[in-house]
C-alpha cells in the first residue's frame, strides 16, 4: 500500500529541488501541467466508478469489452473528387489496399444541395468531393462494391436524409436489403452553422429532417449510425479540446431532446447516434479527452435521459486526424504528426478512422500520399505493440488526472449552455461562434509570438529539402462532362413521375408525416438532389450567413 | 493605417472561415478598418460589397480549390466596376503550382497555411494605394 504522507513528503522535497532548478528555464514556465504527476492527484480515485471493464459503464475504457484485441478500427480514408467514375476507381484501390470502409467526401454544391449547373456551383464541381446530382451518380459511385459488406461512411449533413435515400435506393438496385446496410450519414446540422457551414435551411426545420432519419432508421435500417455528431469540426474552426467535447454534447443534447419531443424512446434512436472527433497535437491531452467523452456521454444519457440500454448510452466515434494543424511548409513533417495524432486516437479507444495524407495544405491527396495516410494506420496497428492490450494509459496519473479535468471542465460548460436554452438557442445567440474564433485567434498569436512552437513555420524554417509536389487536378472538364451527364439523364426519366414524387415530398414537408420514405420515391425517380432540396426550400426557407468575426 | 479599408470575402460554396476570421481579427488589431462578408458568396456579390464600401483591399479565403475559377472573376467584376486600384491579396489550400497563374490575373499576393499574420499586415501596408 502507499503510504500518502511519504508521497506528500517527497514531493515537498521535490519540488523545492525544482523550483531551483526551473528558475534557470524561465522559457519553461509556459507549461500548464505539473513538472510530475503523484497518486496524489488522484488520490480519491474509485477504479470501480470512474473506470470498470472494457465494455462496461461508464465504458471510460472503451466501448467493446475485447476492443483492438477482437477487431481493429475500421480504418478509412476520407476520400472523393471529380465523377462518381473517377471516385469508384479510386475506392475499389483502397479497398484492394486493405481499406475495411469507405468514406465519401462530396463536392460543396453536393454537401448544399445544388445541382453541378447551378450557378453558385461554378468553379466547385468535383473540387473537395464527388459531384451527386442524381441517383444515377450514386450506381456509378458503387459500383461493384459489395454494400452488404462495406460499411460507407457519408459526411453530408444538409441534405444527408435525402442521399441516405439515394443509398438505401442504390441497395435495393443490387438486392441488399435496408437492415444489411451498415454505415454513418454525418447528419449534424447544427454545427454547419457554427463550423462547417454547409448548411441549406434554417435550423429548427433542420432539426426535423434530422429526427426524421433517427425514426425511419431505427425501424428499416437498425445498423445505420443516423448521425455522426461533429466534435471535429468544432475543434477545427477553432475551439479548446473541451469546447470540443462540450459544444458537440450539447448539440447532440439538442437532437436528442428533438427526438423525445417527437415522441421517439431514446432507447430506440440513441444507439443509431456516432461521433466524429479530432486528434490534435497535444498527445495526451488527445488521449484523456477520448476517455473524459466516453465517462462523460455515458454518465448524461443514463443520468440526464434514463437510457436503459448499454448502446445507447456508448459514445462510438470515429477519428479524423486534425487538418487545421498541418502545415503547407515542409509538408512531409505532416506525416509525422499525422502517426502521433493517429497513436492519441488508438489509445484513446476509437472505432473508426481517417488519417490526413501529408500534403493536404497544399492540394488534394495524390494517390501515394493517400495511400501512406493508410499504412500509417496499419503500422500503428500490426507493428507499433499498441494494441495488445486494452487502455493501456489507465492508471497513469497524469492521463487520469487529465481526464477527470476534462470531464469537469465540459459539463460545466454543458451547464452553461443549458442554462442559455440549450445549443441551438446558444447557436442563434452566437455565443459558440465567439468563443472558437476567441480560441483560434489566441492560437494563431501564440504561434507568431513563439508561444507555441510549429517546426517549419516559426522554428526550424529551412526549406531547402522539400521537393515538388505532385497533386491530383481536377480541371473544369469534370463540371462539363457531369452537367451533360445529368442533362441526359433527365432528358430520359419519366417527367410525369418526377412532378409527382416532388409534388408529395412537398406535401409531406408541409405536414409532420416523416419525409424519408417521401425521399427514397423521388429519387427513384431520377429527380435531381437540386430539384429535391428546391422543394424543401420552398417549404423551409432558407438560412443565410452571419458575418461576425 | 486607419483610413485603409479591408474587405475579407469568402467567394464560393467554402464554409471554412477559421483562417478568414482570424486574419479579420489580425488586420482589426493592426488598426485596419475590416469588414467581413460571411460565407458563400459569388464574385459578383464581392465586387459589389467592395464598391458600396469602397474599400482599399479584398482579401479573398478559399479552401474548396475553386481559387482558378473564383478570384480572377472578383479581379475582372472589380476592375469593370472602375475599382482598378484595389489590392486583391487570396489565401487557403492554393498548390503552389496556382501562384503564378493568380498572380498574372491580378492577385497581388497568395498566402497559403501556416503563414503568420502579421505577414499579411506588412504586405498590405506596402501595396495599398
């Protein structure tokens, strides 16, 4: 047993010794953490009530009682440009290269609804993204890939019910049912119009395409994950690791008090609720904020909601690698953060990821950089030893320590935003819009003040070493070659149906009926996603951005 | 610098306005008057703003890689309004392979990840007319 008045002692006498010593470093005060961490730091600990078992509550170990030891993560790389041909060629490489799941990125006027000939679509067409304007982009995109054992992952949010439509269409073309379809539609308004801003109506109608799709999933598609709560994108516009946990928790706060007033149990939908999260720089900062999540979302849908069911009360997140902290100079350092940012989320219990390929600052992933963004992934997983066994930073002082501070820190700012009416009143209020370009700004003046130190850009500068980029391009022949694509397929569909299913989609967005399966019987038609959110628009409006700053 | 003007615009489909919003904040500090357009905006939309504020820069962000299409327009629809001595500077995910082509349309300067602030300070204080 430790005896704690000889810890106490010896840390006395410790850091007396220190404080001499570090007197020396006056640049070395900058530290926020403790020079050691004792079992003092923890010294009320109850393993039993802050940690358990794998796959036990409050899961802070992680969600799967075998973890990494059972299956890996399933490991993906963001990917998408051009035509849905170009697209499907480069997923059937990665999945020939060891990829277990896909994960779409679509072009902007996809992400908002626009057809590739609109005009605000000019210059956009197949730059960050497949262009989709109809289900006939959708067969090509999967084309020859098994959707019965691929799991895809879809980062839409505005339209996400509407191309979940298109894929449960697609299934049902290659005879997969809707209850074999495994995967994630993103699904998260409300942090488009604080971060990502690829929203397309306002957000309360928003809110109701979002319970829409928790309702007809957990009826028709019970392994879809409906959403995908974006903790991601938040960190990246710019908020603090627990900004990040607490701004998400209390969207997902939002949906979740949107579906009960809809009359759904949370039983039922939560467990169709996933998650998105980054991993940043500070590595165990990353890694306690994984674990702080999970204690935490476990701790509010028991506490806070009554859930009953261990699903539904597990925070299962996918990981994407932070994009915001790579840099354009000396790009190849990118792949090195890009292996310890991977090694947070590993130990940090996630169950799917992406990792950024090196040179995103500078262009699109060439197929050489994307593919090293994989077998990071791989090495980390069948070489590095780190998932022989499960959690294996529990118990550290400092990481739990770190991880109770977490948790603390965003339930009070959960509370916070309760007591403002909740995250969409908080959103309408601005008030996490100002505090993230708060914290971006201190950060960005920390790197030019030398606070914060980023090799090749305030430190190490010397470029000399760094050779040619070679990027993939995406020329404006893509936008014509789509444009006369869905021209054609317009020309041949049956215009008779496709007034139709707009026509009912139009009345069931006017009334309270759910809108999917009104979704799944206009697409099938051939309608554009253009037409299809034209429609909605008429019925939801429109929002517009903000230009605070 | 307080008579100089500065407009930051977000031109196309682009919701990422981290690095628009913190070089508004930076150009404010640095004593610029800054107006910020929010996001998605079409070029025509731009060159107006510019024109009814009659600024002295626009400083363009886009990350979505429509930089080739999107910020020579705002240059052509600036100079057809008689708004021929404004600086148009751009930033964002810009291959270094691009610089060039902007610069020959008229972008006076490019700025791509990682460059500090205060280098987009200096450089508008050197070339605004």
């Amino acid at each position: 047993m430790t005896d704690y008045t000889k810890v106490k002692a010896g840390l006395a006498t410790y850091e007396a010794k220190v404080a001499k010593a570090t007197a020396k470093f006056p640049e070395r005060k900058k530290f926020a953490v403790k020079s050691v961490y004792t079992p003092l730091d923890i010294e009320d600990f109850d393993y039993n009530d802050k940690l358990g078992f794998p796959g036990s509550y409050p899961f802070t170990r992680g969600v799967q009682p075998t973890m990494y030891r059972g299956r890996l993560w399933t490991m993906r790389a963001y990917a998408g440009f051009a035509t849905a041909e170009e697209t499907n060629a480069r997923y059937k490489y990665l999945l020939q290269a060891g990829q277990t799941g896909l994960s779409v990125a679509m072009d902007l006027p996809t992400q908002i609804g626009l057809d590739s000939d609109a005009a605000l679509s000019h210059g956009e067409v197949g730059k960050v993204g497949v262009a989709i304007d109809t289900l006939d982009d959708m067969e090509k995109l999967f084309d020859g890939i098994p959707l019965d054992k691929v799991s895809t992952s879809m980062t839409i949010n505005g339209p996400a019910a509407v191309l979940l439509a298109m894929y449960v269409a697609v299934g049902e073309k290659k005879g997969v049912k809707p209850e074999q379809l495994r995967g994630t539609i993103q699904n998260d308004v409300l942090k488009e119009y604080i971060a990502r801003g690829t929203y397309i109506f306002p957000p309360r109608p928003s809110m109701r395409l979002v319970t829409d799709t928790f309702a007809y999933c957990s009826k028709n598609i019970p392994k879809w994950n409906t959403i995908s709560v974006g903790a991601y994108h938040i960190r990246e516009a710019g908020a603090s690791p627990v900004q990040e946990i607490a701004f998400a928790f209390s969207n997902a706060i939002a949906y979740i008090e949107g579906a009960i007033k809809a009359g759904q149990k949370v039983d039922d939908f939560a467990p169709g609720i996933s998650w998105i999260f980054t991993a940043g720089l500070n590595l165990f900062e990353e890694i306690a904020k994984f674990r702080a999540a999970r204690r935490l979302w476990a701790r509010l849908m028991k506490e806070r909601f009554g859930a009953t069911v261990p699903k539904a009360m597990m925070l299962r997140f996918h990981t994407h690698t932070a994009g915001s902290v790579l840099t354009a100079q000396q790009p190849l350092n990118n792949a090195v953060r890009v292996t310890w940012q991977a090694l947070s989320a590993i130990l940090g219990g996630t169950q799917s990821m992406a990792c950024c390929a090196y040179d995103e600052a500078l262009a699109l992933p060439s197929e050489a950089s994307a593919t090293l963004a994989l077998r990071t992934q791989q090495m980390l997983a069948l070489e590095s030893g780190i998932t022989d066994t499960i959690d294996p930073m529990a118990g550290s002082y400092y990481v739990e320590a770190l991880t109770d501070k977490m948790e603390k820190e965003a339930m009070e700012y959960i509370e916070k935003i309760d007591k403002m009416g909740g995250a969409v009143a908080a959103i309408e209020q601005g008030y996490m819009q100002g505090e993230m370009a708060a914290h971006a700004y201190a950060y960005q003046k920390g790197i030019e003040d030398g606070h914060i130190t980023v090799v090749g850009v305030n430190k190490y500068t010397d470029n000399k070493a760094l050779g040619k980029q070679e990027n993939v391009v995406v020329d404006m022949t893509v936008a014509e070659r789509q444009i006369k694509h869905t021209n054609e397929i317009k020309a041949k569909r049956d215009q008779k149906a496709v007034a139709k299913a707009l026509a009912d989609l139009k009345k069931a967005c006017e009334g309270t009926e759910n809108t999917m399966p009104y979704l799944i019987a206009a697409v099938k038609t051939y309608a554009t996603l253009g037409e299809i959110c034209g429609v909605m628009k008429e019925v939801f409006g429109e929002y517009k951005s903000s230009s605070a700053f | 610098m307080a008579n100089v003007k500065v407009l930051v615009a977000k031109p196309g489909l682009d919701g990422h306005d981290r690095g628009a919003k913190v070089v508004a904040r930076a150009l404010r500090d640095a004593g610029f008057e800054v107006i910020y357009t929010g996001i998605r905006l079409t070029p025509e939309q731009i060159a107006e703003a510019a024109l009814q504020d009659d600024v002295n820069v626009v400083a363009l962000s886009l990350l979505s890689g429509a930089h080739n299409t999107l910020f020579p327009k705002v240059v052509e629809l600036l100079k057809a309004k008689g708004m021929k001595n404004v600086l148009v500077i751009g930033g964002g995910v810009i291959p270094e392979a691009d610089i060039p082509g902007l610069k020959a349309a008229g972008i006076k300067e490019v700025f791509t990840p990682g460059t500090p602030t205060t280098k987009v300070v200096e450089f508008i204080k050197a070339n605004v007319k």
